[in-house]
C-alpha cells in the first residue's frame, strides 16, 4: 500500500501563508505537513492514543514512565540522552507530556538540522532500546517528579476529585507513578518493571493510534518524503483504540461537599456537574455560551455581584476533562476570607443565575457575539513558534476531522439552543459536587487521601439544602451582559510605504517622550501601546513600594468590569509596578483599543482608594564580548548539567542552568529543587559538576566548538513571530536607556566577528577556556558567588546545624539583606538616574 495524500481543504486563518498537507503513511500513521519557507525552527509531535487510563492495573503510572524511558535511547543511537544532546547542541528544545488518554512528544530544532532529529525522534517509536540501568535511574526520576508535585495544590486537588470517584472507571487512578507503585509493589508480586515496560510498549505503541505534525522550512513534497523515510517503518498491529465506557460519578459520588485542607493560604471553591460530553457538537458550543455568560465579569453578572459583596477575588467557569464518553462543567471561585463565612449565600446566588439563565431563552446575539469573537481571534491570531503549533494540531488531530484539525473546536458556527438546553438541565443541585479548599478544615478534616495525603471531609448535601441557600441568598440585580462595545468591525490594514525597522521618536518635552513604529513586518489589523509613568517617589522607601503596589492592584481591581469586555474581544491590557513607577500595556485589534485606552487613562485620573475593596487586596541592558561567552557557556553546559545532577544523580526532578540578567548584572543560574538532600550538599554538586566539566571544555574539538557556536548564533537569529514580540523587544530598549534597537543583530554581528575575521577580536576555543577558567571554574579569581539556600521540613536539622556553624574565609552568611546590601558598592548602569547594587 502506498502513502494516501488527502485532498481536504484544511479551515486556515485568513492571514496564514503557510501550506499543508495531510498523509496517511502505509502503517496507517496520519500525518500533517506545514510548510513555512520563513520559519527558523523545524518542529514536530506525535500524539500516541495510549495515556494513564491504559495503565496496567497495580502498575499506576507506568504509561507516564514509558514516556520517559523513550528518551533515552534506541538501537541506532544507543548512547543514553543523545537525543536531547543532539537536540539542544542545536538550537532546540524537547519534552514530553502523558495525559489521561494520549501521550504527546514533541521537539524543536534548527531548521538546517531537521533530518537527523526527525531521525532520531521516529527511534521512539521505531526500537527504543529500555536498559536495566535507565529503568532504575528514571523511576528515580519519576518518583522525584512526583514528589514536587506533593506541593503542587492543583495536583493535589485533582487528585482528591479523582479518589471520589468510581473505582471501576480508570478516572479514579493514579497516574504520576512513584517509587512505590514502579519499584516496591511489582517487586512484591514478582514482577520485573522492566519486562512490564517492554510489554506494555509492545501491546499499545501501534501506528494506528499515532498522529505526526511536522513542521519545516522545506516544500511539501520535501518533508513528505523525508516523513516516509523515518516514519513508515513504525510497527502497525491493528491495535484497537482504547475505549473507556461509562461515568466516572456514580450516585454516592454526587450532592457532595468535601472540604479540603491546601498547602497554600486561601479559600477555593469549585463547583462542578458530571455532563453530556460536547465534543460531537463542537461547532455549536453549547459550553462556550454558558461558560461566556456563568464566567462573564461585567456589570449584572454572578463575578460583579460577589465581588461587589467583597466575597470573591475571582471567577472561572468552563467545560472540562472533555473526551466522547464524557465530561465537566465547573465554576471556580477564589474566595475572601468573607466569602468563607458566606459559602451558601455564595451557592444560592450560582444557582439563582442559572435559574436566570433557564428563563432567557437564550437571545441568539449573545451567540453571535461569540462566534464573531472566534472567528475575528482565529483569523488574525499571532503566529506562535512552532514547537506549540504542531503540539496544539497533533492533539486536535485525535478528536477532530481533517479538514478542522487546524482549527479545533474555537469557531462556533451553528446556533442551536436545544443543545445549550440539554447542557443547562444538568446544571442542577441532583448532579453537584462541591470541593472547598481553606486551610480553616486543618484540624478538623478526618480523612486523608492516600497519594498525596490531602486531608478532608465529605458531607452529603440534599436538594432540600440547596433549596434553602437558594431562598435566603441575597437578593442582587443579577442580569445579562449588554452587547459588548469593543468587537471589532474595521479589520481593514493601513499599509505603510516606506519599511521602517526601528522606532522613531515623534515628540519630545520636558515631561514625555513619544515613539512610534508602525507595523510593517505582520501586517495584521493589531497595535501594541506601552505608557510608562516615571514617578521618582514611587519606590523610594519600602512603605512607598508597598503603597505602589497596592495603587496597581486597586487600579486593576476597578478597571475589571467594563475591562473584561475588552479582553474577550481581542483586546488586553496590563498595569503593572516598575523600579520607576508603574507601566500600562494595551493591545489588540487597533479598531476599538483608543476606547480601552481611554477608559483606562480616565480611570487614573479620577482614583480614588474605595475602602472595600482596598481591605480586600491590602492582604550599555553592558560587555558584548563577555555576555556571549556567558551565553555560550550556558548553551554548551546546561545538557550535561541536568544529566548530570539530574539523571546521573538524581538530585531532584527540577534542575535547570540557565542565564539570569538582573538590571544589567549578568551571570550563570543553578536551580535545584530535592527532597533528598539539603542546600549545602546540592551546592557542593553544582561546583564538582564544573571541576567535572573542565574535562570537557578543555578536550572540547574545534569542530564541536564551532557547532555549538553556530548553533547559538542561530537562536539568537531567531526572528520576531509577531507584534508582541517585537514590541516588548523594542519596550526593553527604550525603558532601559540603551536604544539597541539592533541589538539581536549587533550581538550576531560581533560574535560572528569574533569568529570569523581575524581582522576584529574574534572569539576562539582558547578564549573560551580563558573566560571559564577566570569567571566560572571553581576557585576561579574572578568568580562572584550568590548561593540562596531554602531549607525544607526534611532538612531542618542540617539547618540548624550549620546556622551555628563558622562560616568559612571564602563566604559570607547574610543575615540582614538591607546591611548587607548597602555595603556593596554600585553597578553602574545605563539609565539615567538609577544604579544597581555589584555582587
């Protein structure tokens, strides 16, 4: 059988330019080519129909270790993470991700450099080779992941919705997987992990259950045949889609309320209804209407009228968790503390509104509203690199016809108010859970779910109950939104003749200062406005910072209303506190944005602190030379660091080396998260990873070296993939003093200089060495250390040992941050009037 090529016609944006094409290889693998001649980056994924639901039963979590395993290596490239060596030594990032039905994979690369990484990425799913020494390593890993995730409030409470469900349907398992469920338990059945692995792998892994999205530089015809050179051989056999029947609810599971006790400070409260999965009625969206009118935050709506009461802080509602089985409806409120004594009052109004909801017979504008919102936010979207379009296309590829999976399920097209009827009668007390999480229940929560050890209670609530908090909430205008003023009707582009690349400055006075670029580059009906307020006495003392910011939140507090119109039509907008002040973003469809803009300015000009809602939120950017060094450095080591101190180790599941650039202080960033060891040992891996390294940098090749040079210059050649891009390039030019609007090509220029002609100061492999050795290296005499070390409950004894410790010649234990602050000297730095502290 030989490649089938569709003839669809793909539902694309108005304004893309790129070109597709959808196979079907011979092994029944489906696969969407992109073409997009101006891209940097080749990207691609494939979603595998196998998730947690597939685990093995007393085997959780072993479809999210698969997924690790599969990054180790294969027969053809059998040396362990070679993959992801490959890949970031050029220019390229990879990851993936197990949910409850799919598994997606994904990377992204040098567009020079897409053959042999697609090569590498099809060994997934070709012969992966699974060792006994990887296998121990990774659950390692596994089992650290899940340990962070311990802390992780959203985790823990998905996880406690799923302990209350059916044992019988696979919602209720538990799909991180940890050391007990990849290591002790198969031990004590007699199982081999590893063995399991294989079989796992070999049973679900089939072509049919996968789909590809490759994305490349190269023409159609081009990726089509390098698609069937490295993916065709992938075994196909006949594997049937996985099918998960029924409700995860049953009756015992709903009229529920279970109270939650958090790792974090603050109250929420999520109400949530088993319903009739939309899937199949996508273009009608009948959860897209209720959720726009239940989420709505404007004047009349559930969110104004709380907030109004000074109960709530914020308001989320939608459909979720959808597949073709089944499906959620929620509402998420974050609550004050006087929302806490005031949850029935707060339940009663909910459903008093979709008691309003019930008799609007729902006026079709609203719908037209919505699909006009969609479509005007489809066809004009912002191009987003590549690496999240084609993770974005692979997942819609599994529940979406050929010719939407471009488009998913986001525009709405076909109004039919039964089906918001169907989804609505749902809506109802019989169906409800309830989950409250406050750190109030500690103490009083006799319960504890097993894998994350989240403390509750359940208690059963009957329709009676509801009835009352129905009756007695309180008796608030509550009402529809009004037609929104701020959709877009002029899409129209206002071409410029003349290409300007930077910007110009159109205005200058004693107060301002006026720049100005037009859009010359995207060509979409979009502008960006940044205004920055220089107030000098805004974050003079700590008591000022602290007023600023409460000015910013308070001013976001009462901007939220009639904003929120704004921001569901394609406009947005940002306050936000700055070391000289504060700073106003706009942005969106340039037809209505003078009206957002206006209403903000007019907002700062009439302020005034409301003492309700104040008691509810009280509680030269430099050396060229050196910095692509320092960039360097990072590039060729962070590989190896997370191998090192992660997989070798295994420290923790989070660690990272990156760059860090505070106001100008540059320099290299160790992060490390464990639960196994305390700071100090973490600190004294980080510094034998680098006497380990010096290995490599010295016996680096110069072939090597120029790779990862180039490789380098490539992501810093990167181009801009739209208008906020750009402009927040540009912004950081402008409020740092520094006007580089160049910089991306002066940075590329030089360091290509310093490589390539003799004739200026280029960059050798030797002074390379040079830098490392006098900035990085250990003992190193240039070397300026900042260790910042957090102390958890499972160290605290080594915590208070060494804070009685002598601390050695070489280091300085801060105790007072101020004092110590102010006995540093100054960095110096480029915009006027400030400077920064040196460490």
């Amino acid at each position: 059988m030989g490649v089938e090529v569709s003839d669809v016609e793909f539902v694309k944006a108005r304004t893309d330019k790129r070109e597709y094409r959808g196979i079907v290889l011979p092994n029944a693998l489906e696969v969407l080519l992109i073409s997009d001649p101006e891209t940097d980056k080749a990207a691609a994924s494939m979603d595998v129909r196998v998730g947690s639901f597939c685990d093995p039963e007393g085997l959780e979590g072993l479809a999210h270790f698969l997924e690790h395993m599969l990054f180790y290596a294969s027969e053809k490239y059998p040396e362990e993470e070679s993959y992801g060596k490959y890949i970031t030594e050029h220019g390229g990032s990879t990851n993936a991700t197990t949910s409850s039905e799919s598994t997606n994979f994904y990377f992204d690369v040098n567009v020079d450099c897409s053959e042999e990484a697609l090569d590498r990425f099809a060994q997934f799913f070709n012969k992966p080779l699974m060792s006994a020494d990887a296998t121990l390593r990774e659950i390692k890993a596994v089992d650290s992941e899940n340990k962070k995730n311990l802390l992780s409030d959203s985790c823990r409470m998905i996880q406690l919705e799923k302990h209350l469900s059916s044992k019988d349907h696979p919602y209720h398992k538990f799909s991180t997987g940890n050391w007990e469920t990849l290591e002790i338990k198969p031990k004590e059945k007699g199982l081999d992990i590893r063995l399991e692995l294989i079989k796992f792998y070999e049973e679900s892994y089939s072509a049919n259950l996968m789909h590809l999205v490759v994305y490349g530089k190269e023409s159609l015809d081009n990726l089509q045949s390098l698609v069937e050179s490295k993916f065709s051989d992938i075994r196909n056999i006949g594997r049937e889609h996985f099918q998960f029947l029924g409700q995860p609810y049953s009756s015992e599971h709903l009229q529920i309320l279970v109270k939650a006790v958090p790792i974090t400070e603050g109250d929420v409260l999520r109400i949530k209804w088993q319903i009739t999965p939309t899937l199949r009625y996508y273009k009608e969206g009948p959860c897209n209407y209720l959720s726009h009118l239940i989420g709505h935050e404007g004047e009349g709506s559930l969110f104004y009228v709380l907030k109004k009461l000074g109960w709530a802080l914020s308001l989320v509602a939608g459909e979720a968790g959808a597949n073709f089985e089944y499906s959620f409806f929620f509402v998420s409120i974050g609550l004050t503390d006087a929302g806490h004594e005031h949850i029935e009052d707060i339940i009663g109004l909910l459903f008093k509104y979709i008691r309003l909801l019930q008799n609007s017979r729902f006026p079709e504008w609203i719908f037209n509203e919505i699909s006009a919102i969609s479509k005007t936010q489809f066809h004009y979207q912002d191009k987003v690199p590549p690496i999240s379009y084609v993770v974005s296309i692979a997942s819609c590829m599994q529940f979406f016809p050929p010719e939407d999976w471009l488009v998913g399920g986001s525009l709405l097209s076909k109004f039919v108010p039964s089906r918001i009827q169907m989804i609505l009668d749902e809506l109802t007390p019989s169906k409800v859970r309830i989950f409250w999480e406050s750190k109030k229940f500690d103490g009083s929560a006799n319960l504890v779910e097993p894998w994350y050890g989240t403390p509750y209670s359940v208690e059963k609530v009957t329709p009676s109950m509801f009835q009352q908090w129905i009756e007695k909430a309180p008796n608030e205008n509550l009402h529809l939104p009004k037609p929104n003023v701020f959709i877009p009707t002029d899409l129209t582009i206002k071409l410029v003749q003349e290409k300007v690349k930077v910007p110009i400055m159109l205005r200058k006075s004693s107060f301002s200062r006026l720049w100005y670029k037009p859009d010359t580059m995207f060509l979409t009906p979009k502008a960006y406005i940044i205004i920055d307020f220089n107030c000098p006495l805004a974050n003079h003392t700590p008591d000022q910072e602290i007023l600023t910011s409460l000015y910013v939140r308070l001013l976001l507090d009462y901007l939220n209303a009639f904003a929120y119109d704004a921001d569901i039509a394609g406009l947005s907008y940002s306050i936000q506190q700055t070391v000289t002040g504060f700073q106003v973003r706009v942005a969106g469809f340039n037809d209505k944005l003078k009206i957002l803009l206006d209403d903000i300015i007019s907002q700062i000009e009439k302020f005034e602190v409301k003492l309700d809602r104040f008691s509810v939120l009280k509680t030269h950017q430099e050396n060229v030379k050196l910095n692509v060094r320092l960039h360097l450095f990072s590039f060729v080591a962070s590989q190896p660091a997370f191998h090192q101190l992660r997989t070798v180790e295994q420290l923790g599941y989070i660690v990272y080396l990156s760059t860090r650039n505070d106001y100008g202080v540059r320099g290299l960033e160790f992060v490390i998260q464990s639960t196994l060891k305390d700071p100090r040992h973490l600190d004294t891996r980080v510094d034998a990873f680098l006497t380990m390294f010096e290995k490599k940098i010295y016996e680096m090749p110069d072939a090597e070296f120029k790779r990862n040079v180039n490789a380098l210059i490539d992501v810093k050649l990167e181009k801009f993939k739209n208008i906020w891009e750009e402009s927040s390039f540009f912004w950081a030019e402008i409020w740092s003093g520094t006007l580089m609007f160049d910089r991306m090509e002066a940075d590329v220029n030089a360091f290509i200089l310093q490589l390539q002609v003799e004739a200026l100061k280029k960059l050798t492999k030797e002074e390379f060495i040079d830098y490392f050795n006098q900035y990085i290296k250990v003992d190193a005499p240039k070397r300026k250390t900042l260790s910042v070390q957090v102390y958890g409950r499972n160290h605290y004894e080594e915590y208070k040992k060494i804070i009685q410790e002598e601390q050695s010649p070489k280091t300085y234990r801060i105790k007072d941050i101020f004092s110590f602050r102010r006995s540093r000297p100054l960095f110096s730095w480029s915009k006027g009037g400030s400077s920064h502290m040196e460490l």
